[in-house]
C-alpha cells in the first residue's frame, strides 16, 4: 500500500508539471487520454465487477455534456463551476432507468442499454431548444480565460483519471467491493450470503453512470460545442469496450494498458504511416481478435500471472490454518 501511495503522489506531481513541459498540441492529446481512461474504468467497473454489459453508455457521455452546455448558458455560469451537474444528473437518470433494466438480465440489459441510449439521442436531435441536428457552441465560453484553457482542461482530466482509479482501488478492496466480485461471479451464491444484489449492482450502475458523464461534459467542454451525433456516438461505448476487454477486463491496470494501445494504434497508423481512419478502425479490430483467441481476460492477467507482478492489485490473502499441533497438546493436557 505504500508503494501505490508514493507511486500515485509521484503520478499527481507529473500531471501538474505537466503544461509547465510541453505545449498545447500535447496536452490536447493527453487530455483525451485521460477523459478515455477515465472512462474505460467506468465501464470496467459495471462490467469487469458487477457484471452488466453496457452498449449504451454512450448515453451519459452525452447527458453530461448537454446538461453542462445548457446550464452554464442560461443561467450565465463560468462552466468549470457547472461541472458537477453533469454527473449528478446522469446519476439521477441511471438511478430512473435502473429500476426497469435491472429486470432484464444479460443480452437483454445491453440491448435495452443501446435502444434507450439511441432513443435518447433521437430526441434530442429533433428538439429545437437543443440545437437540433446542429447542436450548440458555449456561449459562456467568454467566462473561459482562454490563456489557461488547455493547461485546466488537462488538470481536471487527468484529476478525473488519477480519482477514477484510486477511487476503485479503495470500492474494490472495501468490503462492498469483495460482495460487488461475489454478485459478478454467480449472483445466486451472493443472495445466499446475505448479499443484496439488486443494491450492489445500483450503486455501481450509478457510479458508472455518474463518471462517464462527467468525462463527456470535460470532453465537450474542450471543444466548446457540442452535437447529437457526436455526444451519443455509439464509438464512445466501443472504445471502452475495446480498451478493457483488450487490457484486461476487471482489473484497474487493464483499461491502463488497453488506453495505451488503442492510442498508440491510432497514431501509429494514421498520423506516421498516413493511413486513414478507416485502416485504423480494421488495425483495432484484428489486434481485437487476436488478443482474445490468444488470452480471452485480456493482456495484463497472462502478464502478471507469468511474472508475478501485483501493480494494483485488489485480491485478498486467505487468512492463514490454525497451527493443531499446539492445540491438540493443550487439549491433551485438559484430557
């Protein structure tokens, strides 16, 4: 434990340093990494430990960012102090919609996850206070000190990316997060157990909500507009998905690794080989197929299994077997 905490305050250094060292074409790029991670380990936390496959959660990466575009501009608010409205109100939509998609389990859950996420979309497209297909620029972005605006975009990503991790470092180690890993394992056995399943998977299914949307209102605000068709593009929900089903699916050094790759691929093949994005697209898909014929958990579980590396590790040691020995002389002794 004192490792990960030095190892994360030395991480918080280097991301304040950061836009003391390079230059905004860089701190743009790190930026969407980190709005990316942090999204990922959202979707690894419904789906790598409660279990809920999501092919809508694109939804919420677009509820934030509307309701921060539309906050901040009719009430004329700066739209960093905005911010905290967008996870609540994706907080308080998945808390809506859990009731009824709970009652659906496996494939069912994803679809309705998808139909509700596209019909969502289909609505705000033809709502005219909302922009419609065209969408709505910031007018608050005058509040913006445009000097600072890259340097405190990459602040909050990647304050949002360091509390996305450590934050499931602490659920998954706490005792909800042992229950969480029991309900994902086979649900009956939890119930019998006394754990609540329908609770667990809630909370988690909120939380997840809550991160995603906040990472899409950080993502749009850096764009100072934002559209239907981008905001609740299904490639949202795919690049999470390939990020941790390619990393290793729940585990925290995973959506890490799979954020790496996805990253490096893209700018292997279309900034230094000029390819275009459809190439791209093809190169994560077949190094998609590859990594889950070879190992179907991942890269990172082979890897650490094989070399015995604990990065972040959550598992527990089983306590130790009494010593008999000791307490069969004593037993004798009373005998």
């Amino acid at each position: 434990m004192k490792t990960i905490a030095i190892s994360y305050v030395v991480a918080a250094a280097l991301l304040a340093a950061s836009p003391l060292l390079f230059g905004e074409g860089a701190l743009r790029f790190a930026t969407e990494c980190l709005l990316i991670l942090a999204m990922a380990q959202m979707w690894n936390l419904l789906t790598g430990y409660a279990g809920l496959v999501s092919f809508g959660h694109q939804v919420f990466v677009g509820i934030g960012a509307y309701g921060l575009f539309l906050l901040s501009d009719t009430f004329d608010l700066s739209p960093y102090g905005v911010l905290p409205v967008a996870p609540l109100a994706c907080a308080v939509v998945a808390a809506i919609i859990a009731l009824p998609l709970f009652r659906l389990r496996e494939a069912y859950f994803s679809i309705a996850m998808w139909v509700f996420s596209e019909i969502i979309a289909a609505l705000v497209m033809k709502a005219t206070w909302l922009g419609g297909t065209g969408g709505l620029p910031l007018k608050a972005s005058r509040l913006i000190d445009l000097d600072w605006f890259e340097p405190v975009m990459f602040w909050i990503a990647g304050t949002l990316a360091l509390g996305s991790l450590g934050g499931l470092f602490i659920l998954m180690r706490s005792g909800f997060g042992l229950g969480l890993m029991s309900v994902r394992d086979n649900d009956l056995a939890a119930m019998s157990v006394g754990v609540d399943v329908q609770r667990n998977r809630f909370i988690v299914f909120v939380l997840s909500a809550a991160g995603c949307g906040l990472a899409g209102a950080v993502s749009f605000l850096g764009n100072l507009y934002v559209s239907p068709a981008a905001a609740f593009d299904v490639n949202w929900v795919v690049y999470m998905m390939f990020i941790v089903m390619i990393g290793g699916i729940g585990t925290l050094e995973g959506p890490i690794i799979g954020t790496v790759i996805f990253f490096g691929l893209r700018e292997l093949i279309t900034d230094q080989l000029g390819f275009s994005a459809g190439w791209y697209l093809v190169a994560l898909g077949t190094v998609a197929v590859i990594v889950m014929l070879w190992s179907p958990r991942g890269l990172w579980p082979p890897l650490r299994d094989r070399f015995g590396i604990k990065l972040l590790s959550i598992g527990r040691t089983a306590p130790a077997a009494p010593d008999i020995a000791p307490l069969a002389g004593k037993a004798g002794q009373l005998g």
